[in-house]
C-alpha cells in the first residue's frame, strides 16, 4: 500500500501545480451596466415559446436559433407513469391524467 502511495505521490508532483481557475464572465444587462442582471427575462420570456397539442395533452417548449436554423427543444416530457410503489420494476404505463400542458 506504501508503494501504492509514493507512486502517486510521484505522480502527482511530476504533473506539477494544477491551472488557475478560469474566470467566470461578469454577468451584464442589456445596456451593457454591470450592477445587476435580470434572469427573469430569459426564463419567463414567451416570445420563444411554443406548444405543441399530443395525445397526453400540450407540450410547452421553445424556439431556438441554431446556425441559422429554427429549431424546437422540448425539455422533461414524461412518457409514463413514474416507476414507484407497485410499478418500479414493471414495464412503463401510460400517462394515466393528460396534463394541459406540460
């Protein structure tokens, strides 16, 4: 186990001091100010948001620029009944109550 130990104490000391921390961005608003920065707009802003109607009922997601494409991204879609109590080692069941919208 002693061996074991200084073999990664060597190890360790020949890769040498680890990288200093890479700085984090400074959070700024629109106006470009640095004394605060509301979040509320990028996670309550509807402009991008989308619902799609299913079998279970609406799906709400959002719309996204990628490489100048349009895309949808639909995030925590449940596609069955959680797994707990009588059902955790069974097969899926279906959504039992279709929820307006997800």
């Amino acid at each position: 186990m002693i061996e074991c130990e200084d073999s990664i104490t060597r190890l360790l000391n020949k890769a040498g001091p680890p990288p200093p921390p890479t700085p984090t961005p400074f959070l700024a608003r629109e106006d470009g100010s640095k004394r605060d920065w509301n979040i509320s707009k990028c996670v309550c802003d509807e402009s991008n948001s989308v619902v799609v109607n299913t079998s279970s009922g609406g799906v709400r997601g959002q719309t996204l620029n990628v490489v100048n494409h349009k895309i949808n991204q639909f995030l925590n879609i449940p596609y069955a009944e959680p797994p707990v109590g009588p059902l955790r080692f069974s097969p899926p069941q279906p959504l039992q109550t279709p929820k307006q919208i997800i």
